[in-house]
C-alpha cells in the first residue's frame, strides 16, 4: 500500500505525569529528514514533524496536545510506501519517561489542511498504530531511555 500523501509521526507520552521528549530526525528507507531541535516556536528547517504549540509535557490522555503536540502541519512531505523502514530519533530527552506510542496517518488532500481532528471536510483520516514501546528503568538521578528507539 502506498502511503501518498503526509504521514505524521505522533509521539504520545502517556504514563508518567512529566514525560516530555523530542524526535529531531526521522530515516525513512535510508532518507533522512530533520525533525525539530529547538524549543517552540522553532527555528529548525522544514520537516515532516508537526510543530508542538509549547515545550510543555502532557500530563493525561485527554489533553489535546496528545494528538499531533496539538500543533500544525509543516511544508515537507515523506513519502511512505508499506513495508518501509522508520526509525525515529531522538537526541534529548528532558524529563522522566513512560511508554511511548506511535502513530501515523494518511493526509487526504493539502498538507497545510490536515489537523489532527481526525477529519478533512467530510473524509475522515485513518489513524494506524505504528509502535509502542517502554523505557529501561533510570537510575537515581540519571537519563532514562526509552528501550526499542535509538537516541542518538
């Protein structure tokens, strides 16, 4: 199946009440493509990532930011077909860390237009499950990592 449009990699960070992380690149089969490295509003190039409207953690499941960082689409599209390789990776990780769940979409028309409602006009967007995974135990005072997702 040919992913033809956008697709949108959602970091959720559920469990632990000050989880707050950031992917600052994506390699899709061999292709890398910059995430974002600052804080909000960033100064980084163009991405496939949606911005995050605050550096802030989300604290319960209910907050709309777990959906996309309740941000905006950017100008750069990935093109995704299935079977292809994703890695995200990271190269901060601020705070304590629960489980981290990731998703992905399929942007039925215009980039700039894709929100993170689940909906375009009357099209509804197909949300699909892409990777759940937990993070190693941290030692007092130390970093956690979260295991199955390469932090540079």
């Amino acid at each position: 199946m040919l992913f033809s449009a956008l697709f949108s990699v959602a970091a959720l960070l559920v469990a632990e009440a000050s989880a707050y992380g950031a992917v600052t690149s994506y390699v899709i089969d061999g292709t890398t493509y910059p995430g974002y490295t600052g804080y909000s509003p960033a100064s980084s190039p163009a991405t496939i990532q949606r911005q995050w409207p605050d550096y802030n953690p989300t604290f319960t499941i209910t907050d709309s930011k777990v959906m996309c960082n309740g941000g905006t689409s950017d100008a750069l599209v990935a093109n995704v077909t299935g079977g292809s390789a994703i890695t995200a990776q990271w190269a901060q990780w601020t705070h304590q860390q629960g489980p981290i769940m990731v998703w992905l979409y399929k942007c039925l028309g215009d980039i700039k237009s894709c929100d993170r409602s689940g909906n375009i006009g009357s099209r509804l967007i197909k949300w699909a499950w892409l990777k759940e995974v937990e993070c190693r135990p941290c030692v007092p005072g130390g970093v956690c990592k979260p295991t199955g997702v390469k932090v540079l």
